[in-house]
C-alpha cells in the first residue's frame, strides 16, 4: 500500500521559502495566556492536517512568478486572521499554558515537480496526498517548542496549487479549525473582510479541578496502519439509507449512521479473517461537537477540544440495521446528558488515569474490547474552503490519527460521502476486498 517511488517527496518537492508569519497587530498583554482546558491538555501535542487542492488559478503570470504572488497573498491574510486567532501563533509554554507571544506561525512555499493530476489519480493517493503537507509533522505527538500553525503552499508543474494547514490539537478540535480555514480563505479572497471575534473557551467549560496534567493522554500513532479512501455516492447511500431505514425502525438515518455502521462491521469481519479467528468483542466510539449541548449553548464560533463521545458495542458479527439502531439510541442519550458534568470523553481520561492506563487503551487481547473511531466533519463546509480561486478539486486529511480510524466527509459534489479508513496493514486487504462494502462505493 506504500505510495511508488516516483511520488517520493525527497525527489519531487523543492522548497522555495520558509517564512515565520506573525500576526499584523500585536496581542494585548491581557491575553498574553491561554490556559488549556481538561479535555487541551489530555490531548497530545499532535497537529490536524488538512490540504486543498486547487486546479490552476486563470492567471497570466510566469510560474515563478506566480508562486511568489500566491504565497504573498496567503502570507498578508494569514498575518492578519492571526490577529484573531492569536493561540496558533503563540508558543506551548507547558502542558497547561499557551504563551501567545505572537512568535507566528511557520509558511513554507514549495515546488512539487510533477501534475497535480498524477497525485490525484494515483493507485495510492492517501499516501501520494501526503507530499502537499510540511515533511514529517501531520499527527506528530511532542513538537514541544514547535510552532502551532504551520501552512505550506505547493506548486505542482500543471500550474495547480495546493494548500495545506496543520493546526495544533492543543488549541481546538475540528470545528475550531474549520472556523480558521474558513476565515483565512475569506481574507485571502477579500481583504475587507472581517474575521468574526472567535471565543477562546480555555479552561471555562472543561477545568483541571487538580492542577494541571503532567503528561498528554491522547497520543497519535500511525505505525503498522494503512489508509484507505473511499467514496460513498449519494444514489447509492440513499438507497442503503432507505433499506436500513424500513429494517431498523430508525426514522430517517443519517449518512453518518449509515456509513459508520457499515464500515465498523467490514472493519471487525477484516479482522477476524486476518487472524483466522471468530469475530472479537469490539466497540465503536464516535467523537461528538457538543457546542450546541452546553448550556447556555456555545457559538460554532467557540474554539477549543469542546467534544464528547458515545458508543456502541459488538460481541459478534452484527446486522448494519441493528448497529444503526444502537447509534440511534446512544445519539439520543448523549442529548439528554450534562454535557460538562457527565461528559463521556472526560469520564473514559478520568478513569484511565484511574487505571493506569490511556485512554481506550486494550489493556491485553483477552480482557477488553478492540476499538474502533470515528470522526464525523461531514457537517463542516470544507469543498467551500475558497481562497479566491474557486471551489478545491479534492480535500484530504493526513494519514492518521491512529489505528481503526474512520473520518467522514462530504464528498465534493451531491450528498455523498467519502470516507477515510485507518487500518493495520494485514487488516486493509480483506476489508477492502468486502463485498457489502464494495456494493455501496466507487472506485
């Protein structure tokens, strides 16, 4: 599954610039702290990453000169939504503290000697994507000193750009960087634009009431494991979402539901065929924005790891109808929940911490369920990410988090959804092979 040769960044990628973008007005004193939160400080010093491609933007410049043109216009609106988000340009004092010392985020300008077409269309393009992010930092855990932004801006020979972001998980989760890419393409295309003043919760909702954590507890680890993309067309997802709908007695499921379901249980029978043995208890956990569940509610502006989980469980082979049922049922209690006090997600690092263990963790083969995750971005707008040149031709996230990983997102055209799966190695090959799976995608 390993990307071809040819695609290697060490051959193909060129850096042009490296720069360090600080916001265009210095932070007050007032805010020159940013204390994380319980939920900031469980979380590792990990970036999320995500990268746009876009197809070449009508322009009538040289290629060289282009470039410098682009990575001039991205550099002043990056300088000046900065202002707003200022955390990302500070610097992680501990684990418990962003200094916000306007030191500035880290821009690297590159040229990737081949079309963007020949990454796109490539045979392994999760691996291939990966030549438009910054060398070695998506999902890193312990970039202690590090800056907590970092963007690259990529050239490809056809004239098509990519743009990518990494922004600390430290400082928010994916609706706080879905807020900031968002606000970063509008100042990109329109200077005049006003980046709404997001709310920096810190530790306001989710506070340490015994002092802060020595260590993170939410590691990234991507060693063993494989990524898989897949596309969900929306004619076929309707029709698998009307089925489960008359089997299930589940009003409506949503693609989320629906596509999270299927992939859990092509996941565990993948497994199980890799080890030649009965399928195994297991447990998917689906991450959840609880933004709008804190009372009094929070605005999509707030900024911070403001998530929760719920779960379902499997003692053996089960039908997608029923798994829909049980997501149903959980969604519905995670809605009646306090979501501060009763949070699922800060009871699981509690207890771990309880246990002396991380959170999640199997603690051995025999005694505890294998677990599978899922992140759902589908309600995040990312095919409208527009820098002034249009709508991306592909969104991507880095290979990662961990291990029996799933995101959702929407596909780039209709109600579709395309999903990123995070595999063992030996477990890909049969779970890509998966007949069920194989009937509702397409290549």
């Amino acid at each position: 599954m390993a990307a071809l040769p040819l695609l290697s960044s060490d051959s193909l990628v060129s850096i042009r610039d490296k720069s360090f973008i600080k916001p265009s007005t210095l932070t007050p004193s007032t805010l020159r702290f940013h204390k994380l939160s319980f939920v900031d400080q469980a979380v590792s010093n990990m970036y999320i990453p995500v990268a746009f491609f876009y197809p070449k933007p009508q322009r009538e410049e040289s290629n060289n000169s282009q470039l410098s043109h682009i990575a001039d216009l991205l550099q002043r609106s990056l300088s000046q939504t900065l202002v707003s988000y200022y955390p990302y340009a500070g610097i992680l004092r501990d684990n418990a503290t962003v200094e916000c010392n306007d030191m500035g985020a880290e821009f690297l300008s590159v040229k990737i000697n081949c079309p963007m077409s020949e990454i796109l269309n490539h045979p392994h393009a999760t691996d291939a994507e990966s030549i438009v992010f910054p060398k070695d930092l998506p999902w890193k855990n312990n970039y202690e000193g590090g800056n907590l932004l970092v963007a690259q801006l990529s050239k490809f020979d056809c004239g098509g750009i990519a743009i990518s972001a990494c922004l600390s998980h430290k400082i928010g989760d994916g609706s706080s960087v879905n807020n900031f890419l968002n606000d970063w393409a509008n100042v990109t295309r329109d200077r005049r634009f006003i980046v709404p003043s997001p709310r920096f919760v810190g530790d306001s909702i989710f506070s340490s009431l015994n002092g802060p954590l020595i260590a993170p507890q939410i590691m990234s680890n991507v060693s063993e494991c494989v990524q898989k993309r897949l596309i969900f067309p929306a004619a076929k997802l309707d029709a698998l979402r009307s089925k489960i709908a008359v089997e299930s007695g589940v009003e409506n499921p949503t693609r989320a539901e629906v596509v999270s379901a299927l992939l859990y249980k092509c996941a565990t029978k993948a497994a199980a065929a890799s080890s030649s043995a009965n399928i195994q208890p297991s447990k998917l956990v689906h991450y959840l924005n609880v933004r709008t569940m804190i009372k009094p509610r929070l605005r999509r502006s707030a900024i911070g790891n403001l998530v929760s989980t719920f779960s379902t469980a499997a003692m053996q082979d089960i039908e997608l109808p029923r798994l829909v049922h049980n997501l149903r049922k959980e969604v519905e209690v995670a809605y009646k929940k306090d979501q501060v006090d009763e949070n699922e997600l800060v009871l699981e690092i509690v207890d771990s911490m309880k246990k002396g263990k991380l959170p999640f963790e199997e603690e051995d083969e025999n005694s505890t369920a294998t677990m599978y995750f899922c992140s759902n971005v589908c309600q995040f707008p990312l095919y409208s990410v527009d820098f002034g040149w249009g709508k991306p031709e592909r969104v991507c996230l880095a290979n990662g988090p961990c291990k029996n990983y799933f995101f959702l997102k929407d596909y780039k055209t209709g109600r579709g959804v395309e999903a990123r799966v995070m595999l063992q190695k030996q477990h890909m090959s049969a779970f890509e092979c998966d007949e069920e799976l194989l009937q509702f995608t397409s290549s």
